[in-house]
C-alpha cells in the first residue's frame, strides 16, 4: 500500500495516493509507515489545492504527536498552506502583487513560521522559514499600505494617518515605512494638524538625509503637494 500511494504522489496523482494513505493507516495504525502516511496525506491535500483539508490533517498530525521531531515539517507545511491557500491559479505563475490580497492567510503563515522558529530553531526548516518571515512582514506592511492609500484617495484624511501610523510603528524596517510617512506628511497637512505634519516631515528628512529613503525633487509647491505627486495618488 505505502508503495503503490508513493508512486501515485509521484504521478501527481494526489487523491488516489490520499485513498492509498489513509487505508493503510487504517489498516495498521501503530506500523512503521503510520506516522509519515499521515504527513504524506496532509502535504498531498495541500499539492491537490484543498487547504482546508491540508490544515485538518497537519493539526491532526500536530495534535497526535506533539513532541515528534516530525513536527517541524508540519508546521512548515502549515505555513506553506496558509501562505497559498488564497491565490487564484494564475497568481502562482505570473507576477503579481501579493500584498492587496485577504491578509488573514498571510498573517496565519507569519504566525505558523513564527512558531517553528521558536519551537524548532536549528532547523532546516526554520531557516527557510525565516525568510519567508521577512517576506511576508513585508506584505502585511503593504497590505496596510495599500489600505491606507485607498483613504487618502477617498479624503479621509485621520483614516489614512492612522493607517499609515500603524505601519510605522509595526513593522520598522520594511521598505513601506517611506510611504507610510509620505501619507502621514499629507493627511496631517489636510487636517491642519501642525505639530504632527512637522514631526513626520523631520522624521521623512532624518531618513532621506541617511540615505535611507530617495530625495524630493525642491520647488515652489508645498511638500504635500510634491509627495502627493511623487506617490501618484492621483492616478487609478
């Protein structure tokens, strides 16, 4: 049985090696083959694009054997699941901008990772998982981003400031910390809020002065209104 399910994952032949895995621990559920059927089942539910399914079965694993040593492939399967479980079919082929998508999924896979990093961190599984932190801290900061730019757009102008505040102040040292200012700089200008409008300009000019974010082109027009052109927020 566990060579006629390897071949069928082999073939992609993801839910006949399903049907295949799970007669056999049926069948013997204390044999040698038990445990990696139940891995192997919930990472065919996740080649065959069914999430839900995947996620029972890695908390089924999880659950069942919480102090195997296995349990560091499980979480990192988690965390692939969760990062992939809501891109459409084409998402995971062309380019695409994966940060205007649901961030819940997103955050799952942060939190998934994250717990493989503390539970499990000399691993090699943490040590990819690592990056893939990075990348989606960054997304999640994006997310936020793009949320706060949709405000801006609208005029709603504290809306977008608190939006832009929260990336700030959440994920330092992502790339979006630039922008977020950049919003903060025009809606406090539009609220006539003097003193905030002042004190994200000085901290804008900090960076920029450490090379840290690119220069603003000088002129006659106010810093708002350079910004607002700089970021395009004007355009679809």
């Amino acid at each position: 049985l566990y060579a006629a399910a390897t071949e069928e994952m082999q073939n992609a032949n993801y839910q006949k090696a399903i049907d295949y895995y799970q007669k056999l621990e049926s069948r013997y559920p204390f044999g040698k083959y038990a445990l990696q059927s139940q891995l192997n089942i919930a990472y065919a539910y996740y080649r065959n694009d069914e999430p839900d399914s995947a996620l029972a079965a890695i908390d089924r694993f999880i659950r069942l054997h919480p102090d195997h040593p296995a349990v560091a492939y499980a979480l990192y399967l988690k965390g692939l699941v969760n990062f992939t479980r809501n891109m459409g079919f084409f998402s995971r082929f062309l380019p695409t901008d994966n940060s205007q998508r649901d961030p819940g999924s997103i955050q799952d896979a942060y939190n998934d990772f994250a717990e493989l990093v503390r539970r499990f961190p000399d691993t090699e599984y943490a040590r990819d998982a690592r990056l893939r932190m990075l990348y989606l801290r960054n997304m999640l900061a994006r997310h936020e981003l793009h949320v706060a730019r949709y405000y801006l757009d609208r005029g709603a102008w504290l809306a977008a400031a608190n939006r832009a505040q929260y990336v700030v102040q959440h994920y330092q040292y992502t790339p979006s910390v630039k922008d977020a200012l950049i919003i903060m700089i025009i809606a406090y200008e539009k609220m006539g809020e003097e003193a905030l409008y002042r004190d994200a300009i000085r901290v804008l000019a900090y960076n920029e002065e450490r090379g840290n974010f690119p220069s603003l082109e000088k002129g006659d027009r106010t810093l708002a209104e350079k910004i607002w052109d700089y970021l395009q927020l004007d355009k679809n």
